[in-house]
C-alpha cells in the first residue's frame, strides 16, 4: 500500500476508534453557527447578511480545535520519531496525515455547511457556493494549520500560541470565501473569489507539507 | 559497513562526549555503556540522525548517512512504546509496515507476536496490556521489518526474565545472519561477543 494511504488509514481508524476528539469539533461548529440566529432572532436580512461571514469564522475556529492534536499524540508515544526513521519520505507521511485531519475535521463541516446555511436564510444557490467556497478552503484550512501545529509542537502553552499563529494566515481564505457567498448574495460573479480560493490550495497543496516536515524535523531534535 | 569518526555532541553548554570513533561490521555488535545521562541515548538518535552533530560523521556502506538508503537499513526502538494505544497489536504490526512502505499478511504479523510471546492477545487494544507486554509488540517489529542494522535503547527495560533471554536470542540470529547490532544497557547483555564502548 502506498504509505499516504496507509497514513490516512491509520489515522482515520484511530479517530473511529476514539470518536469523541472528531465530535467535538464538529458539535462545535454546529452549535455556534446556531447560537447566532437563535441570539439575533427572527430578521431574515440581518442574518442573510451575516451568513456568509459566520459560518466561515465557525469552520475556523473548529478546524483550530482539531490541530494541536494533530501530531501532539504520535510525538508523545515515539510513533513520529519512527515516522521520521522510515524509509518513506516523511513529507509523504506527513501530507496522509493532513489529508486525514481534513477528511475528518473538514469534511463534515462542508457536509453540513449546507443545513445550516437554512438557519440564516439562505436560498439554495447562495448554499451551493457556500459548500463549494468550503470544499476548496478547509482543505487549504488543514494545509496552514499542520505548519503551525508543526511549528508549536512540544511548547508548553502550545495550543494559544498555535491560534495566534494560524489564525492571522486563515485570513485570506476567511475573506475569499465569505466574499464569494457575499457576491453572490450581491449577484455579482464568483468566479474570481472561488480561482483565488483554489490558487491558494495549490499553492499550500505543494508547499505546506514541505513546510509541515522542516518544522518536525526540528522539533524532533 | 558502519564507520563513525570523531563525533560530538553538546546539550547547551556542557559536552557530553567528543570523539567517539567506532566501526561496526557483518555479524558485530556493540554495547553502549556510560552512567546515567552520559549520553548514551543522545549518542543513539545521533547515530540514527534524530539529531545532528556538532562534529564528526558516520558513514554507512561507504555514503555519509543518514540517507534513505540508511533508513531502509535500519530500525531503531527507543524509549518511547511507539505503539498506539487504540489499536490492537495486529494492526499496529501492520500499519506500521504500511508506513514503511512494505506489505505485511496477517500470518506473518501473527507469527512475529506468537514468537514474542503474544498469543491470544493479538486482537485485544494495546492500552490494556502491561508495560512488559506492549515492550513486546514494538519488539515484534524486529520480526516484520527486514533491517541490517538494529539500534536498541535500553531495549531490554520493562521485559521479564524469559523476554529479556528471547531478546538475546533474537539478537543473536540477527547478528549471525550478517546483521549488526548497536545496544544499551546497564545490566550485562546476554548476547556473547561484541565490542564496548563507554562514554
């Protein structure tokens, strides 16, 4: 099996065996795009205007619950110093891992974008772009995220110092995405927001597990 | 096959040793001896290249290591259990090698924890064996993973009377089919030959 594979299943199998850590960042998400409309109460245009905007800082701050996990747990048992000692690049492994913490932390948040897109509104084109801004930003999420995560690794006090060191860089894919939903609401094109979105992803598709690996490598010292 | 020359290593100001040469081949191995944090353990992820050094090289087959061709050479076992808590020992057998890039059946995973003295615990999670127990899977993967060069940690920490004597014989059918060896250990190893070297 071809290790990046044989990594996401690795990892997707612990996570199952372990649901609660996946949950939580899901119940998070679900819960605070809730408590919004619930808190603003029945103005359909104030929460058509907020949409777009609470969601995405929503899928932020869920996917920045999962991260500090991310490699915390293999570093702790040895299991990322003999990642580190295999024959396979560590990058390869790496990038399995990553793809891993999106399909478990990333996707769902894309699943049920959509539902509770409905909360505030919504009609079902402003929805499809909603899903699709998320289907190419969580990934690009996942991607920044790993290199502070990376980065961070072993610090007392890891977790703050890796929000205030992730959050800024989601800054960029926070304003392309909402933008396109707020476009879109607007009538105007999306496409350049969503070719943005998607420059960016392959830009962090190449260089963030490079990035990702340097910072393990040091921290493994 | 294995030649290290002149190499030192410093934890912030203090030197814990310099000059280190040492040369290892087919059939050889090696005991680290030294006192509590003379550095034997840095000595060890040094050799393995967890960490570099501040001077001198190590040169296996003839290439400056380490390199890919190194770590498909070698396995290393630390201190760490670097085993998952979650999965049951099987799995962890053979995700392993899977990471490694290298196809594990079952029957040969079940076998390698059958000789470790693991049977009938295959299939229960790791997080509910002993500590001598889950020493034992990750010795397993001494089994399933083809290595020229074993680096060993205090490998035999943890393991029982009987464990520790399998571990010596492992090493010695390892050592006897061309492999080498670099361990160590307070106690006397139960391994006949092999050269010393303290720090």
């Amino acid at each position: 099996m071809n290790p990046l594979f044989a990594t996401v299943r690795r990892d997707v199998l612990l996570a199952l065996r372990r649901k609660s850590e996946v949950l939580t960042a899901v119940f998070f998400f679900v819960i605070v795009t809730s408590l919004f409309p619930l808190g603003i109460g029945p103005e359909p245009v104030l929460l058509k205007k907020i949409a777009p905007g609470i969601l995405w800082v929503a899928a932020l701050l869920a996917t920045l619950l999962g991260l500090p996990r991310l490699f915390a747990a293999d570093h702790l048992d040895g299991t990322l110093e003999q990642m580190a000692l295999s024959p396979s690049p560590l990058g390869l492994l790496v990038a399995g891992k990553i793809l891993a913490h999106w399909l478990l932390c990333g996707l769902p948040l894309v699943l049920l974008a959509p539902v509770l897109g409905l909360q505030f509104d919504l009609d079902p084109s402003a929805l499809g772009i909603l899903t699709l801004a998320l289907l190419l930003g969580t990934p690009l999420l996942s991607l920044i995220g790993a290199i502070g995560a990376a980065l961070t690794l072993g610090v007392r006090g890891g977790g703050v110092l890796l929000a205030l060191l992730v959050l800024p860089l989601y800054i960029p894919a926070l304003i392309f995405g909402a933008g396109a939903v707020e476009a879109h609401i607007a009538g105007l094109d999306v496409g350049g927001h969503l070719s943005l979105l998607a420059a960016m992803l392959v830009l962090a598709t190449f260089f963030a597990p490079w990035a990702t690996t340097a910072a393990l490598r040091v921290a493994l010292e | 096959m294995l030649k290290v020359s002149g190499l030192a290593c410093s934890r912030g100001e203090r030197r814990l040793f310099s000059d280190v040469d040492f040369s290892l081949g087919t059939g050889e191995w090696l005991h680290v001896q030294g006192a509590n944090g003379a550095g034997k353990t840095s000595l060890m992820r040094l050799l393995v290249g967890l960490s570099p050094a501040d001077a001198g090289e190590i040169r296996w087959r003839g290439e400056t290591a380490p390199s890919t061709e190194f770590r498909r050479d070698l396995i290393y076992l630390g201190h760490h259990a670097a085993v998952k808590e979650d999965l049951t020992p099987l799995e962890n057998l053979r995700l392993a090698a899977a990471l490694d890039g290298i196809v594990l059946d079952e029957r040969s995973a079940l076998a390698a924890l059958i000789r470790l003295g693991l049977r009938g615990r295959e299939n229960l999670p790791v997080r509910v064996l002993s500590a001598g127990q889950k020493r034992r899977v990750l010795l397993a993967r001494l089994l399933t993973r083809p290595a020229v060069l074993w680096v060993l940690d205090e490998a035999f920490n943890a393991l029982d009377v009987g464990a520790v004597k399998l571990l010596g014989e492992l090493i010695a059918e390892h050592l006897g089919n061309q492999g080498m060896a670099v361990l160590t250990s307070h106690q006397p190893l139960p391994v006949p030959g092999g050269k010393a070297l303290v720090l």
